[in-house]
C-alpha cells in the first residue's frame, strides 16, 4: 500500500473488502512497508451475488 493512498481511496477499499472478501486485514511490516490482504472463498454461495 503506497504511504500516500488517500483518506477516499482507503475508505473504498475498505468498503469493497467488507462486501467481497471472506476475511481481510492489515499487515505493517518491521521495514515499514503495509500490506492490505483479502481472502476470497470462491465456492462461498455469497461471494456470487454479483455485487460490486
């Protein structure tokens, strides 16, 4: 994740990974670096409701 994302493009991710993503979280490196992760479960009944 770039250090300068912006306070509207972080709250829509966000907002995307609570409707599609089984799991999601966010990971800060000892280097610094920050990691956004998703996990999608593709035979989850629910993932395929095809919102976007």
């Amino acid at each position: 994740m770039p250090p300068t994302i912006g306070e509207a493009t972080l709250t829509e991710l966000l907002r995307l990974l609570v409707r599609a993503a089984d799991r999601f979280g966010h990971s800060l490196r000892q280097d610094g670096t920050s990691v956004i992760w998703a996990e999608v479960d593709a035979n989850d009944p629910q993932n395929l409701r095809g919102e976007s």
